[in-house]
C-alpha cells in the first residue's frame, strides 16, 4: 500500500488499553480521506465497527499528507459535540498529520472516556496512556516531550485558545479543545521518523515541483513541510461554508489534505491535477467523477449523523 500506512489504532480511554485494526484498501478510496475515515467510522458505515459508531473521536490525516507534495498537511478531528451533540469537524496543520503516519498510522480512534487527564504516545506497535499534571503548563510539557523523544517529535496538546503543538498554533477552533476534553485528552503525541512509500516517487517530486514554483510566482513564503502558516485564513474560510455543494467541494480537498489557504487562495490543485497527485502517491488511479462522488458521499453521511441525532429530540 503507498500513502497510507494500512494501519488504524482504536484506543479505549476508560480500561487504558489499544489495538490495531486494518482496513480493506477498498475502504480508502471510498470514504476518501482523513475526514472520510473519521466520519465513516462515527456513521457505522464499516462492517464490524459499528459499536464505534456514535462513541468515538477521531483524528486521521489525508493520503496526500506525509509526501512531499506542498501544501499538504491537513488532518482532521471529529466528533460529537459534547454540549449539543452534533457532529463536529475540525481541520489542523502543520507537521502533525505526517508525523502521525510516519509513526505508522492514519488514524487514531479514542474510544470512551479516561477516567483522570492523560496523554498519549503513539508508537509504531501500540501506545501508552500517561496521566496528565495540569499544574505543568503547555510550555513546560513540550520541553518534556522533546526531551524525551527529540526533535522530530510533535503533539497535538488542548490549550484554553484552541489546539497547539510545539510549532505553534494549529487550530484555534474551542470545538477541537471540547471534542479531546470530553475525552479526558490532553495531547497526542507521535515521534515516527520513517518516510511514507510512494507508488511513483520521481512523479511525485516533478509535480512537487511545478507547485512549489506556482507558490514562488506569488511572492509569498511558506513555513515547514510546505505549510503557509496561516491559519486565521483557514477558520474565516471554514465559517464561510453555506451550501451541500460547498461542503462537498471543500470535502474534497480537505480529504486528501490539502490545505484551506491553497483552496481560497487559488493556488490550490484542479480536481484533474489531484487525481494525478493521489495517483503518483498512492497508486489509486482515480476520475473526477469517482472524487466527487466521495466527497457527496462524506457530506451525506455528516447529514445524516446529525439528523439520527435530531430525530429523538423532535420525536
């Protein structure tokens, strides 16, 4: 498998306990994405998960995130909201998501509730589940982290003004804090230093290439791993989302993980050119149609999720 890593982790918070769990590849193309994962998982949609379905929050990374492509370090976090009960969805950048699946893997699912404030480390086989000391404070737990697992680690932590990890701010979206804190989570880190394997590597830099020099041509710079460091644009861009069809189309690129910033901007990829990209990547050799279907496909099952949750209380 090329682009994704084939592995998810389910994490249950309340015994403190993990596996591993696969997925057929087909699932991968047909719930495109992180958000596709984390949404078929929360709608029952894949056979023998559905005891998840409804009890979970998740977090997974596009199959676009992790390669060298530019501007393609979108993951995504969802769940129910613990106030009102819907669905939330929340959408991070920076180094995290790739990090994530040279960890080795595309998502992560908390399961439950832990029963004090902990954290988490991924590794490659498992994890571990550490009770969190409120009075460290976010600054001090980031040296630790480092010290402990170097410079190459990252963490999502949940802070007071949103999500943050040792980079900086990620996420200033209260939803992302209240969708871990309702969990009991308090960051997630992952260390992995491996690289993810291409189906078409040589491809994958030429394209690489030819959109780093579009970014160039604007004057603009960027920041790590081809983010553009500006988040702010990504929440207004985030608010301003009013129609299905609006939805479906930001779907589809938030999927494959690409950033908001490309989308508003303009710079961001042609439904033809990701294809060609999730192609070179991950070897699916996907259409137009097939893209766009996937994202209405994660938009209805969203609908859907909420309108289960409606029906009781208009009942």
């Amino acid at each position: 498998m090329f682009g994704w890593t084939g592995k998810l982790i389910v994490i249950d918070l309340s015994k403190g306990e993990c596996h591993k769990e696969t997925l057929l590849e087909d699932y991968y193309y047909q719930w495109i994405g992180g958000q596709g994962l984390n949404i078929a998982v929360q709608a029952g949609k894949l056979p023998g998960w559905e005891r998840l379905a409804g009890d979970i929050v998740s977090i997974a990374a596009g199959p676009l995130v992790g390669s060298p492509v530019m501007g393609e370090n979108v993951w995504s976090l969802d769940g129910l909201h613990p106030f009102n009960g819907q669905l939330t969805s929340v959408y991070g950048t920076g180094n995290w998501g790739a990090v994530l699946k040279f960890t080795g893997w595309d998502q992560v699912i908390l399961w439950k509730t832990a029963r004090k404030p902990c954290y988490i480390i991924l590794y490659e086989n498992g994890c571990d589940i550490k009770e969190y000391q409120e009075n460290q404070g976010t600054a001090a737990f980031f040296k630790i982290m480092k010290r402990n697992f170097g410079d190459e680690a990252e963490a999502l932590v949940s802070t007071d003004t949103g999500i943050v990890t040792s980079s900086g701010l990620v996420s200033a979206d209260s939803e992302a804090r209240f969708l871990l804190e309702r969990r009991n989570v308090k960051a997630v880190i992952v260390q992995g230093k491996k690289g993810l394997p291409l189906a078409k590597p040589k491809d994958v830099l030429a394209q690489s290439s030819q959109i780093v020099k579009r970014w160039k041509e604007t004057g603009l710079s960027n920041g790590s791993n081809g983010c553009a460091v500006c988040h702010g644009h990504c929440e207004r861009l985030m608010l301003s989302r009013e129609s299905t069809v609006q939805n479906a189309a930001l779907n589809l690129w938030l999927a494959t993980g690409s950033c908001p910033q490309w989308i508003s901007s303009g710079l961001g990829q042609s439904v033809e050119e990701l294809c060609s990209l999730l192609e070179c990547v991950t070897g699916w050799s996907c259409t137009p149609v097939e893209l766009w279907a996937g994202a209405h496909r994660i938009e209805e099952a969203k609908q859907m999720i909420n309108e289960r949750i409606r029906r009781p209380i208009l009942s």
